[in-house]
C-alpha cells in the first residue's frame, strides 16, 4: 500500500510570542522548512491579522505548507501536506519545531490517497486518458504522534486539543 500524500497536522505550543506576531519572520521561516524538506516553492501569501496573529500559506510544488498564529497563547497551527516521495515533511515539521522554539508538538500523520497500485508505478500527477486502466481502492491511513500513547476516538473525544487546550478549555461529551 503506498499513498499519494503525507499530511502533518501539528500543534506547536509554547512558542515565542513575538515571533509568531511578526509576518516577515514567519514567511522566512515557513519557506526554509520547505526547502529543508526538499519541496520547490511556487508561492507564499501571509497575513497579519489586528490586533495579532497570521495565517499564511506556501504553495509548493508537491501540495502546501500552512501556517495560522494565535501569539497571545504562544500557540500556533501548523499543516505540511507532501505529494511524492522526494519531499520529507518531517524534516520541515522538526525546522518549525526548532525555529518556533516550540516547547511542546502534537502531530498527526495521514497518509493521503492510500492506494493498492498492484504492482504498478504509482503516480503524483494525472494520468493521460490511456494510461487509466485501473481503478485504485482508497483506504485512510492516520498515526498520531506525540508524547502520548494513541489513544481511542473516545478518549480523544475527551482530551482538549489545538486552541482550546492551549487556553485550559476541557472537551466534553463523545464524538458523534
């Protein structure tokens, strides 16, 4: 089973607050975890929000890195989607770690386009109409990594994650 993608969903907490409040900084930052993890940038656009916080993006060539900023929690939100097997979204993951100077991460791995290529090279861009012979099964594929074990959907249901953990906020009732 190989996949199309890898995507990081990772919480970054405890982070220095001015650096997350400063759109320049974060720009540089976001674009050198790209290139550290091998990924050729297309486009960046980030935003300061008043009175504090950013949201950006960098496009690359192998999908996107995402960025959104809450300086006043020293917590910020941070997404690597990679297509291909030449991008390591890890390393960029550890380069933000790093250069955030995060003090704690949750981060959780899918594999996006789990796909049984029977054999057969599999693809990151489209195939031309001859060349699509088979019809691939999806299947999800998620890991989760943190300093915590993994946890079941009901424990996770009750555990505070991304902004409202950082705030102190507890999660109650189960996932539907």
């Amino acid at each position: 089973m190989k996949s199309l993608g890898r995507h990081l969903l990772t919480e970054f907490y405890g982070c220095d607050r001015e650096t997350l409040n400063d759109p320049d900084r974060i720009k540089k930052i976001m674009e050198e975890a790209a290139i550290t993890s091998g990924a050729s940038i297309v486009q960046s656009v980030f935003h300061l929000f008043n009175p504090h916080g950013i949201s950006g993006v960098v496009v690359i060539a192998e999908s996107h890195l995402a960025i959104h900023t809450w300086p006043e929690y020293g917590y910020s939100a941070v997404d690597i989607f990679t297509c291909g097997e030449e991008v390591d979204p890890w390393r960029a993951c550890h380069y933000l770690k790093e250069k955030l100077r995060a003090g704690s991460t949750s981060t959780v791995e899918i594999f996006r386009g789990a796909i049984d290529s029977d054999g057969k090279g599999l693809r990151h861009k489209p195939l031309g109409p001859e060349e699509r012979d088979y019809s691939p099964e999806l299947s999800p594929s998620i890991h989760k990594f943190d300093d915590e074990p993994i946890q079941t959907s009901a424990e996770l249901s009750r555990k505070p994650s991304g902004l409202g953990a950082a705030l102190g906020h507890e999660r109650s009732g189960q996932m539907e």
